[in-house]
C-alpha cells in the first residue's frame, strides 16, 4: 500500500524524465538556429498584432462615424459655440485688465 507522498514524488519524477526529453528533442537545433526561429515567430506574431490594431482602427472609425451621423450637424454648432463664448470671454477680460 503506498502512501499519498509515494504517488506525488513518482509523478514528479515521471514528469521530470518527460521535460528533459522534451527539452532534448527541442535543444537540438543551434543556437542560431534558435535565434533565427524565434525571429521568424515573433515577426508573425508582430505581423498580426499590427493587422488587428488596423481592424480595431476601422471599426473604431466606422463607430465615430456612425456616432456623428446620430448626432447630426448640430455637434459642429456646439463647438463654435464654445470657441464665440470664449473668445468673448477673453474680450471681456482684456478690456477690464485695461482699463
């Protein structure tokens, strides 16, 4: 009869004699080789991400436009708005500065 310990140490030895095979079998290239690989995976890997960022970009684009067509042309009459109170504003705070 073998204990819960027994079981735990056999499992971590067959798990160690599996990593260094698998180690064995992956270590056997070169180093430049290696290197050479890993260029490869990470410039498809850059390659993807930037390819989602641009899908992400268009479908942000698209909702902007979306958000403004609901909004309607009203949005570009609150901006002037705001640019006329403050250039008056700062009209008004010349004029009392002077004088």
């Amino acid at each position: 009869m073998r204990t819960n310990g027994e079981f735990k140490f056999s499992y971590l030895l067959i798990g160690l004699g599996l990593g260094a095979i698998a180690g064995l079998l992956f270590a056997s290239r070169s180093g430049e080789e290696t290197r050479k690989y890993l260029r490869r995976r990470s410039n498809k890997s850059l390659d993807y991400l930037n390819q989602q960022a641009r899908k992400l970009r268009e479908n942000a684009e698209g909702i902007v436009k979306k958000g403004k067509e609901f909004i309607g042309p009203h949005c570009d009459s609150v901006k002037t708005d705001t640019e006329a109170e403050k250039q008056a504003y700062e009209e008004e705070r010349r004029e009392n500065l002077g004088g």
